[in-house]
C-alpha cells in the first residue's frame, strides 16, 4: 500500500562562497535561526527543519507558505533529488514527478528516445512503452522534432514533452509543483483534463502552490511552512483560513475530492 513516511526531516544547503567574515556577519543579523556554521566554518542555511507527517492513500496534501519557505526543498527531498542531513524520507510505491521540466530528461537524445528510457526505467513492456509513445507523440505535438536531440526543443518544447510523458506513466504518488500548472492558457487548457486524470488515479498527491484556489480545490490537506518549519498542519479549510487570515469558501465542501473515501 503507498505510503509516505517523514520523520524528523534536517534539510540544509551549504554556501560555498558564504565562509567570508562579512557575510556570515549579515546573515548572523538579518536571519537568525534561518542559518548556522557547520564544523567547516560555512554558512549554512537550514531550508526544512525537524518535519515529520505520513501520507496514506486517498491524501492529497498541499505545501504553502512565503517565498523561501521550503516547499520545493521539501519536494526535492520526496523526490529522493536532495538528502536529509537528519531523520528519513521513506516511500513506498512508485513516484511520479511534475516538478522540472528537465528532470530525468536526457538532452542528447531525441524526445522519442527519452520516452523509450523513461518507460524501461518505469518496467513498462514493450507493447506498454509504444502506447505510451503514441499517446505522448499526440499530446505533445512536436512533429518532426520528436526525432531530434531535446537540446533542440525550445523551452515551451521541453514543457510539452516532459508534462506529456510525466503524465503518460501513472504513478502511486504524484509530486508537483504549481509551476506545470502555470504556462499560458492554451497549454492549460490542453493540459488540464490530463493532470486531473492523473491526480484522481494517484494513490497520493503532494502539491506545492501559491493559489488558494488550486490547493481548496485539489488538497483535503495542508501543510503551512514557514522558515524551514511546519507551522500547521490540518484539513484544508482551516490551514487556509488560518494562512489567508480571512475564511475561504470552498467550491464543494461536501463533495469528496478525487480518489478520497467519503
Ligand atoms: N540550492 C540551494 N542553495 C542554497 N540555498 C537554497 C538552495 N535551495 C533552496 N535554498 C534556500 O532554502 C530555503 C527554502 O527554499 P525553497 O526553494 O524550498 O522555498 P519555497 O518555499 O519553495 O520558495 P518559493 O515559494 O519562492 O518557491 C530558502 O531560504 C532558499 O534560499
């Protein structure tokens, strides 16, 4: 059964250039507890600090808070791309991720060979993997690029082949950030009945957003970060009232959320 399971997360990014008496001394001043020294002598800045939450089926959680909060660190570290320098991440299912565009996308090879990987590295079979390229080569409208090195693709390019091909593979957890649901209206709306297919099948969602309305209308959880800490965690209505400051309507409380047992 998936599961997610945060125990006590430390995640922290040394500076490499922040070992100078002057900047230690600003960040000292301007950001205390935000940062510290290692045994090295580097500043350091502590980006998530002692989190813990489990996830089960049916959780669609969503990350907020400010700008520098933690909410992309704390999806990295999900995502297995950052370490914790203390407690664990432990997952079990498979992980679907819609965070950069460029992630786990080869760039010297073509946007069919990228498909082919992407589906041996899932254990797709061969009959599967050739759905998939047929349903991603129709989404993703590259023509003849398609058989192309990605280092070619324009930057919208990247977008259309990397969301096409993260939302082909079905996952048991899904981590994203808010960032794929933005680009311009026309991809949205070419976007937007696929991502919903994906998010009412997976198991788990882990979604990382700005937009009230995008987490009261997918999450029936949130997590409220703030420097590097959970402030709040609860049912969606209350983190978002408490967040907001004012009390939020949502669109149908009484309608259960995609994939979560009434
Ligand atoms: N690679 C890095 N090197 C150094 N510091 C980093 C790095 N990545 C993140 N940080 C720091 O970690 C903290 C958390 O950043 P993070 O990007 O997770 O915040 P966020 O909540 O996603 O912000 P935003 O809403 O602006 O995207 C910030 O103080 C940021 O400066």
């Amino acid at each position: 059964m998936p599961q997610i399971t945060v125990q006590n997360l430390d995640v922290s990014f040394p500076l490499y250039h922040g070992n100078t008496r002057s900047l230690r001394k600003t960040v000292r001043g301007a950001f205390q507890g935000r940062f510290s020294q290692d045994r090295r002598n580097r500043v350091v800045v502590q980006a998530l600090q002692n989190i813990s939450f489990t996830l089960k089926p049916g959780d669609r959680l969503g990350l907020v808070g400010r700008n520098g909060a933690g909410k992309t660190t704390l999806l990295r570290a999900l995502a297995g791309i950052y370490e914790p320098v203390a407690g664990s991440v432990t997952i079990h299912g498979t992980i679907g991720t819609l965070l950069d565009p460029m992630l786990g996308m080869n760039n010297v090879l073509t946007g069919r060979e990228n498909i082919h990987l992407r589906g041996m590295l899932a254990g797709l079979t061969k009959p599967q993997i050739t759905r998939v390229e047929e349903d991603v080569e129709a989404f993703a409208q590259l023509g003849s690029f398609m058989d192309l090195p990605v280092n070619t693709y324009s930057s919208g390019m990247v977008v259309r082949l990397s969301f096409g091909l993260a939302t082909a593979i079905m996952p048991d957890v899904l981590l994203m950030d808010e960032w794929f649901m933005a680009g311009d209206a026309a991809f949205r709306q070419h976007a937007r009945s696929r991502l919903e297919n994906l998010v009412s099948k997976a198991d788990i969602l882990v979604l990382s957003s700005h937009m009230s309305t995008v987490v009261a209308e997918w999450c029936n959880r949130l997590i409220w970060l703030e420097d590097g800490h959970i402030k709040m965690d609860g049912p969606t209505q209350t983190v978002l009232t408490a967040y907001l400051g004012h009390p939020v309507e949502l669109k149908n409380p009484d309608q259960p959320l995609p994939n979560v047992a009434p």
